[in-house]
C-alpha cells in the first residue's frame, strides 16, 4: 500500500538530498530530480532542499548526452561522502547498463549511505542497484518499462509493478524522466502542500499523472492526470486576470459552480481558499518580475493586481519577509 509518511516533514530545517548518479544517465532524468527542488525553493523564497551530487568514486560522471557531470562527493569508502549533514532522501539514478554496475564495493556502500536515510529512491534504472543491495527486498516497487521483464526475473523478492512511480515505506522508485518529475512533485506536496506542487508543475508546464498510471498505458494514450476540470478552468480565469482579479463569486459563476462549491474544490484539490490561491498567484508573478527583470516596480504593482506600490510592497513582505526593493538588491537587478 501506497505510504506518503517517509515524504512528510520532520522539522523546518532544510531536506537534505544525496543524489546518486550512475554513468550513462540521462540528462534529462537529472533534471527531472533537481530542477523541482530548485523551482521550490525559489517559490518558497528558502533552500527548502539541499541536494549534493555524488558519484561512486568522486569523479565526474559521463551521461548519455556526452555531457560529463560534475559531482560534490564519492560514494566509494573512504572518501567521506556524507560529510556535513547525512541525507534524509537518497536517490539513486541510473540509465544504461545499470544491471551490470550493481554489484562490487557499491553495494556495501549504498547499504552504509542508506542505514541513516528517511526515503531511498531509485529512478530510471536506479532499482537494479537498490535492490542488488538488499535494500528492496518485500517492497512495491518500479523500473524503467523496457527492464521490466528482466528486473522480475533477477529480483522475485521485489513486488514489481508497472506503475510510473511507486512509495511503499521508505522507498520510492519512479520508471524514468516523466514519472521522475509527478515523483518529486510528490514529495514536495507532502512537505509543503498541494498548491507549491501545483506552482512547479506550472512552472515547467507539466501536468501530473497519477502514481498508478502504468508506464505503458501512459506512453501509449498520454492519458491526463485527472481532477475536476472546473478548478482548472477557475485557476485558468485567475490567471489571465492578474492585473485585474475578479471576485470570487464572478470565477465560481463562470465555470458553472456555486461560490460554497468553488471554495469546497479548492480546499480539496489546491489546499487553500481561491481567494487566497488567487492572491499567492499574483505574489509569485510578482516575485518573478522583481527578481527576472527590471520592470519598474510601481509597473509590477499594477501588473499583479495592486492599487498602488505601496499595496505591493505590503502583501510581498507578509508572503516572503522580505520588500520587493531588497530581493531585486539582492539579484542585481536595478
């Protein structure tokens, strides 16, 4: 059974991430990990997640694409990967040939970085070391779908399924890039609730599928993710009219709900009122122009749907602790 509790927060300090990757990754697959985590915390306007790269012996990683990634540590003994802080999450992301790179001094060392962790995640070909090393032995779990036959047959102690990403416990595994990202976004839902979730996807205009979606299925019919398509309509009006926010009650009309209706949606789907999303939308747009651009900020004001700068300065104080005068200083924006 699907279990969210290793992804919710234990504290208000920072997650702390170990990101292992294999040779012969896939750049895109990195991305998919990092840049969520990154988008958060630019949204949150805090190092929410701290993420290091290691590789198994320090060295740089050579990835699908040609493109030799750069890393902050070893995973190999001796070498103090986990200096400073141990990761509560560590994943383990892999791509071609992960089958024959699971086994030697790695396995031991995983089964060590894994002893102090809160979540283990495997992504793409990830699973074939985790579970090389014990550490997916009687658990749900997943792979990329073209190992799916072979990882069943070297791996019968594993409950393989052919989901897009799967959380049992403390371990977590997600079939390759796609399924990499609804995974992340997963996470960060479970620490910082559904509406950041949403804001990420919407940075890299993503729309989430559900966990149980099989790999197949979605390669086959790209089958969208679901949920009442009136809070997407809503969400939609919200956002073409930054500058000049409707009522509540004018948004619920116009898809077709009552304003109780609407506002019972979003606490379900979004986590907050539309009144608040609303305005947590208008921030955030003006978040971006302040810290991306040197538009005048009495301009931003008026953009985003303020009387006066004033107003502005006040509600993006309350949101981020901060005036918009000293994020642009501090981005070296004038």
């Amino acid at each position: 059974m699907t279990n969210h509790a290793a992804l919710s927060p234990m504290s208000a300090a920072p997650l702390e991430v170990g990101l292992l990757v294999m040779p012969n990754a896939a750049l895109l697959t990195l991305g998919s990990v990092v840049d969520p985590m990154r988008v958060a915390n630019r949204h949150l306007g805090q190092q929410a997640y701290r993420w290091r790269i290691l590789s198994e012996d320090g060295q740089p990683v050579p990835l699908t694409c040609g493109v030799r990634l750069p890393v902050d540590a070893a995973l190999a003994a001796g070498a103090d990967p986990l200096s400073g802080p141990p990761p509560e999450v560590l994943i383990v992301l892999a791509g071609y040939g992960a089958r024959d790179m699971a086994r030697g001094r790695i396995l031991p060392e995983l089964r060590r970085a894994a002893r102090g962790a809160r979540l283990l995640v495997a992504v793409d070909s990830g699973s074939w070391l985790l579970a090389a090393a014990g550490l997916m032995q009687g658990r749900r779990a997943t792979t990329h779908w073209e190992d799916l036959e072979d990882f069943a047959a070297r791996h019968p102690e594993v409950d393989l399924v052919a989901d897009r990403y799967v959380i049992d416990g403390r371990l977590a595994s997600a079939g390759g890039a796609g399924p990499a990202q609804d995974l992340m976004l997963a996470l960060i839902e479970a620490r910082h609730g559904p509406a950041l979730a949403m804001e990420v996807a919407g940075t890299f205009i993503l729309s989430r599928r559900p966990a149980s979606e099989s790999q197949r299925l979605a390669i086959a019919a790209g089958a969208p993710s679901g949920g009442d398509p009136r809070v997407a309509a809503a969400i939609a009006r919200m956002e073409d009219r930054l500058d000049m926010p409707e009522p509540v009650s004018a948004t619920a009309r116009a898809v077709g709900l009552s304003l109780r209706r609407l506002q019972v949606l979003f606490a379900r789907e979004i986590g907050m009122s539309p009144k608040d999303y609303t305005l947590e939308l208008r921030l955030q747009a003006a978040r971006r122009l302040v810290a991306d651009s040197r538009t005048p900020l009495s301009e931003v004001a008026l953009r985003c749907g303020f009387a006066a700068q004033s107003a502005l300065s006040r509600a993006f104080r309350s949101r981020f602790g901060e005036a918009p005068s000293a994020l642009r200083r501090r981005n070296g924006a004038r």
